[in-house]
C-alpha cells in the first residue's frame, strides 16, 4: 500500500505536460533512439574545407591533455615538427582502433 502512494507521488512529480519544449525534445529524442535515420555519406559534406587533411594544417598540433603533447620536448619542437608528430600519431591511434575492431569482429 505505501508503495503504491509511493509510486503515485513519483509519477504526479514526473508530469511535463506543462513544459512543451522539454516534452517536444523528449518525443524527438525518443523517436530518435528508436529510428536511426544518420547517414555520413549523405549526412556529412566530406569535401567542406574543414575535413581537408593539410601537412600545414595547427590543428594537428598534439594538445596538452595528449601525453606526448604535455611533454616539454615535444612542446620545444617547431610548429612544423609538432604538426608531423601530431599526424604520425592520430594515423596510429586510428591504425590502432582498425587493428582492435578486427579482433572484436573475429571473436
């Protein structure tokens, strides 16, 4: 019996019917889980200037949360040095991932 009152309290709190914006992000993220409508190649513009890879390019640059980019020799080398050695290393952890979901494929 208190369990019910319980319940029934816990529902009244949970009414957003009053809120629509809350209640219209709720109906689209749940349709959303439900039915996965995302496709990257019609759903990402992978000619945009943003995903062109340039050797010249700072966002290569490792940042301080990497560990080799907090290192103070890493952080001594030039620009130029630190974008190759930001490239070589996202092409490994990349080489790295492909090489982890291949185990997990074969079981």
């Amino acid at each position: 019996m208190a369990r019910t009152r319980m319940v029934r309290r816990w529902r009244k709190n949970m009414d957003v019917s009053d809120d629509t914006q809350y209640a219209e992000m709720l109906a689209t993220l749940s349709e959303g889980s439900v039915r996965r409508s995302f496709n990257p190649y019609t759903d990402i513009d992978w000619d945009a200037q943003a995903f062109a890879v340039k050797a010249d390019d700072p966002r290569w640059i490792l940042p301080e949360s990497d560990p080799i980019g907090a290192h103070a020799w890493y952080q001594a080398q030039s620009m130029e040095r630190q974008i190759e050695i930001g490239m070589w290393r996202q092409a490994n952890v990349a080489k790295v991932g492909e090489q982890f979901e291949n185990i997990l494929i074969r079981g």
